[in-house]
C-alpha cells in the first residue's frame, strides 16, 4: 500500500505507523541474516552486533533493538563518515577506528549506500564485536596503554568498490587474525546483513516512491522530536549534578573521576561533562561518541515504548566534553574498556543526576560493569580467542526491586551457552549461578549479581577489564549499596583490570557486582 500524504510533512497517524514499523522491519531483517550466517559463537550465540538505517545526509531513520553503546554512538557519528567518503553503487566501506566513528576496535563496522534510480536514498549500517581483531592478546580486549596495542586499526576504507572486493584491505584484515576463517565467515556475514537491507529497502522505496520515502522520513523524525520533547518536558527544570568514579585504569590510577551536570530548560537538556578526570594512560578513555551513546539511551529510556528510533528523538540533548578528557579522549588514547565499562558508568552518572530531578523513577545503580572477559591461546595449530560479557545486579527503583544476573544498560548480549563453550574451546564450567544477597537491601531490594567458574583444559592467557571492584553500586532514597564484584584466580584476588598467563588445571571465579537497593528497609518489631 502507497503511504498517501495528508499535507506536506505531515502523514496521519496510521500511515506514520506503519512507515515506521517498515524500516523498523528491514533493521530487524538485516540482524537476522547477521546472526544465522555468522561463524563465532560472540556474534552467532551472544549477539553482539546492532543493525541500523540512515538518511543520505547520514541521520538515523531507524534501528532494531540491539546493541544500545553500538546505535548511540553509529548515531552520533554517522554524518561525519557520509560527508567523508565519495559513495557508489554496489560500495561497502568498512571501518573500526574510534576516533573516526567507531567505538573500540572489535567492533567492526560496515556500511552501505542505497541506491534507487541512481539517487542516493540511504544507507545501511551493521556493527559487530569479533572476538579477534590483531591484538598481542587473544580476545582483543587487552589491558592496554595505546591504541596501536588493542589490534588492527581500520579508518574508513572500501572493502566493496563498485560491488568489485579490495584485496589489498580484505588480505590485511585477515592476515591480521589468528582465525582468518572465522573472520572470513563474519565478515561475510557482515556484508550479507548489509545486502539485505539494500534490498529490502529499495524495494519499500520503490514502492513508495522517492518523494513520499523522503517526505515519511521527515514525518518520522518530527513525530520522535515531538515524542522526545513531551517526555523532557515532564523534568522539572533546573540543574543537576552528580559525581562516581571508575575503580582504575589498569595501568595504576585509580579513583577516576565522572561528574556531570544536567541543564534542563525549555529549550531541551544540555549535558555537560567539565570536571571529569582528564584522559589517562589505560583503557577506560571514551571518543565522545560513546558517552554521546550513553547519554541518548538514559534519555530514550524517559520516552514511551513507541518513541520511534529516529535523529529527530535527539534532536534537543546536547553534550559537552572536553577534548582530552576521560568522556572525550582524543588519539592515540587507548579506547578498549571505555566503549564498555565507562559508558556503563556514565549511564550511572546520568542517572545519578536525575534522580534528584525524577525521584519516583529513577532507579539505584546497576552492576555498573560489562564484567569482560577475553582469553585464548596464540599457540600455533591449536589458535583461540574467546570473549564473553556477563551480567550482574539492576539496580532496585520505586516500583519494584531489581533483577538479578541480568546484562544492564549499554549491553544486550546474551552469555555464551555453556554447552556452546565447551564445544568450541579448551574449558569447562565448572558452576554458573547467581551470587544470592549481592544486591543492596532497602525497601526494594537489588538485584543479585551472578558467578561463573571456568576451568582451563590447556594452557591459555586470559585479560580482565571489569569495574566496580573498588566503588559499590549505589543505592537511593535510603537502600544500601550493591556488593562489590571479585575476580579470583586458584583464589587469589585479581585486581579488576589485569592480564594473566595460565595452565591446564586452573580455575578461574568471576563474582559480579549486585545493584544498589532502593528505599530505607523497614524495620521488624
């Protein structure tokens, strides 16, 4: 059915729906193909990818519900890419460098233009975290002080030139792998979600015509700027602050400081990050896209289920860090644990904020770690990298308690099944539960963290990048804060962020952090 303008930019409200729902379609078409036709259990089982359309200027149109550190910061970024690269039918431009759109460097990202009738109309975008991108330490997660140090750094190249393959990127990206199968079949996969959503999407052009898909896409965006600025309306204005610190950074400095300040006025939000610690020497470091993607998912979570995934929703939130900072940190900074376990803490920050604005929805601190754990072996004929994120405490709000041993916030990854696991590596786990009385107690308890053991089959290397070992999640209006997280090796206490060597026969313990409980608990006669 042809989408009918009832007057310029403007569609009624059902041909609005379905618009949105269509586009909403080919996102969740193109993850589909991604996740059926990949090789590694980190995108197959745990899926780690996200899925996204843009505007030929580079603005989002539409995004399925996946990776929310990957959309923000596609969103935030994506413009600066259009203008950078001249366009063709039948190109794939690939790219992971976070300080040119990227996040960190496993998450390698491809894009698309759409064309129909030789007008560029789009493009579509995936993203995908591999396990294996170049890095001295198997799991490209390393506990690093450079960039050049986490793997092979991508700027923006075309990989497809004319629907013609650049041999010379594609051999340098493979021969950068210990598995250039597996990075053979994900990448592949890769460019297959891509040519899917070409096709899906040219064909709902054509069906709708040029005029009409441009004059739906500016329907879209002025519904989610409408839709946005309803849900910021209903935050009392004024300012709010609010201050945490990261544990460390892996290379010796600890007790990093976030502090934010939040200005909502009629105009919209501003949200400004001066006073935060200055970039450092390890890996928590943000580009400013991803605190930019943090920042729009606290923002998202304020607006209704049916806020459409769009530009015109952020049209009003602004942000501001400076250049050099821990939220803003500009090259060679060393990005690994930023694009993960900053940016959850900076969800945290938000939060924090605007409780004081919104106390009766607002909820406690989360486990506030992706809790990352990469490992494997370079050893030749018997290579293998493997990377899991596990999940922990919600943090408890006003209206129940929190989860327990649930992923949180900027990740929305699935664990890696244990049977899945053992299959493919040398290693066995030898117990996977939850961490019962982590949570923060309080009128409404938070959520309880979880433990997963692994046991070493053969000698491997294994790297730590986890938060929250040093500074509890935080309660609110009088809960008590979360547990801490522990790492234990043969049960010795790891630090938080570290690498380490290990044999055949160890055993590894990773305790997740609880989230902070909300309300003073009542006390018993």
């Amino acid at each position: 059915m042809k989408i009918q303008n009832e007057a310029k930019n403007s569609m009624n409200a059902l041909a609005l729906s379905l618009f949105s729902s269509r586009v909403d379609a080919i996102c969740d078409d193109m993850g589909m193909v991604l996740r059926n036709t990949a090789f590694s259990p980190n995108i197959r089982d745990r899926l780690d990818y996200s899925c996204a359309i843009f505007d030929a200027q580079g603005e989002l149109c539409a995004q399925a519900a996946h990776i929310p550190v990957h959309l923000g910061s596609m969103a935030f970024a994506m413009c600066d890419i259009v203008t950078r690269m001249q366009w063709q039918e039948g190109d794939q431009v690939i790219l992971n460098d976070p300080f040119l759109g990227g996040t960190h460097l496993p998450d390698v990202t491809l894009i698309a233009p759409v064309f129909v009738k030789k007008e560029l109309m789009g493009f579509v975008v995936n993203r995908a975290h591999h396990a294996d991108i170049g890095a001295d330490t198997p799991g490209s997660m390393p506990v690093s002080s450079r960039l050049e140090e986490e793997g092979l750094i991508i700027q923006p190249s075309h990989l497809f030139r004319r629907g013609q393959r650049q041999q010379e990127i594609w051999e340098r990206i493979m021969s950068a792998t210990r598995s250039p199968r597996t990075a053979e079949g994900d990448i592949s996969a890769q460019l297959s979600a891509n040519r899917t959503g070409m096709e899906r999407l040219q064909a709902f052009v054509r069906e709708q015509g040029r005029a009409a898909y441009r004059q739906g896409l500016s329907a879209l965006n002025d519904y989610g700027q409408r839709m946005a600025r309803a849900a910021l309306a209903k935050i009392p204005q004024g300012e709010y602050r609010f201050e945490d610190y990261l544990d460390d950074d892996g290379q010796g400095h600890k007790d990093l400081r976030l502090k934010v300040c939040v200005r909502v006025d009629d105009t919209g939000v501003d949200v400004d990050f001066s006073g935060s610690a200055d970039q450092v020497a390890g890996n928590v470091n943000c580009p400013l896209s991803v605190a930019a993607a943090a920042v729009y998912y606290v923002f998202r979570c304020l607006m209704p289920l049916q806020t459409p995934a769009c530009a015109g929703v952020f049209r009003d939130i602004r942000l501001h860090a400076p250049p050099g900072s821990l939220l803003n940190a500009t090259y060679p900074a060393a990005v690994a644990a930023g694009n993960v376990e900053t940016s959850t803490r900076v969800v945290d920050l938000l939060m924090g904020a605007l409780a004081q604005a919104l106390p009766e929805q607002i909820p406690a601190a989360s486990h506030g770690s992706m809790n990352n754990l990469a490992m494997g072996s370079a050893r030749i004929g018997s290579a293998w990298d493997y990377y899991e994120t596990m999940g922990g405490g919600m943090g408890a709000g006003p209206r129940g308690g929190g989860l327990s041993a649930v992923q949180t916030h900027m990740t929305n990854t699935l664990n890696t099944p244990v049977e899945v696991l053992e299959q493919q590596y040398p290693l066995r786990i030898r117990r996977y539960l939850i961490r019962r009385g982590s949570g923060g107690e309080g009128l409404r308890r938070g959520g309880d963290g979880l433990l997963r053991e692994f046991e070493f089959l053969a000698d491997a290397e294994i790297s730590l990048l986890t938060e929250r070992r040093r500074h509890r999640p935080w309660g609110l209006a009088g809960g008590e804060s979360g547990e801490l997280g522990v790492n234990r090796l043969n049960g010795e206490i790891l630090p938080g962020k570290c690498h380490r060597h290990v044999r055949a026969g160890d055993i590894l313990c990773i305790e997740t952090p609880g989230g902070g409980g909300w309300g003073a608990a009542e006390r018993k006669n």
